[in-house]
C-alpha cells in the first residue's frame, strides 16, 4: 500500500478553517446547528473525536455536504496513522495475504 508521508489534513482543521472561519461559526453556533454540545464540536475541532456516521450525517445536513465527504476526511487520516506507525504497520505487516483463488 503506498500512501504519502505528509499526514493528510484533520477533520478539525477542515472544519475549523473551511467551514466555521469563512461562515464566522463559533463552536457553540455551530454546537447549536448540529443539536449536540459545546464539547463535541470542541473535540471535533481538535482532533480529539473521531467522525462517526452519525456525525458526519449530522454535518452533511448542516454545510449541504455529503456525509461520505466527512468520512473520507477521516479514514484517509486513520489510515496514515496506522501506515505510519511503527507498531500498527507490523501488526498489518504479520498479515499473510492468502493464496488467489483460481
């Protein structure tokens, strides 16, 4: 698998910085938006929560997005995280891959 070694960009600073910077969006407006607490957007923006299908429906419904959008942020991100760790790429690296059936 061959991926980039610059760590893609973080569902927070997507969101803080191409979504609530241009609409003028605190934390709190936009907690009251998507129906959920100050602390969940907080974590969201600080890259202490990952995006869920739930969450990333509920973001879809409130920047006109889709929600594969959000989730793509954050599998591209979970992938690099286990490509470029040493201990997560070994554990991937003890897989046998099985024989093709022909």
């Amino acid at each position: 698998m061959l991926m980039t070694k610059r760590k893609p960009a973080s569902v927070g600073e997507i969101l803080s910085e191409e979504f609530m910077t241009p609409m003028g969006l605190t934390q709190a407006a936009l907690a009251e938006a998507m129906g959920v607490p100050r602390k969940h957007v907080n974590e969201l923006c600080n890259n202490r929560r990952n995006i869920t299908a739930a969450t990333a429906l509920i973001l879809a419904r409130v920047f006109g997005t889709s929600p594969d959008f959000w989730l793509n942020i954050q599998r591209r991100n979970d992938l690099w995280e286990v490509m470029n760790s040493p201990d997560e790429r070994a554990r991937v690296e003890r897989a046998k891959p099985l024989p093709s059936a022909a």
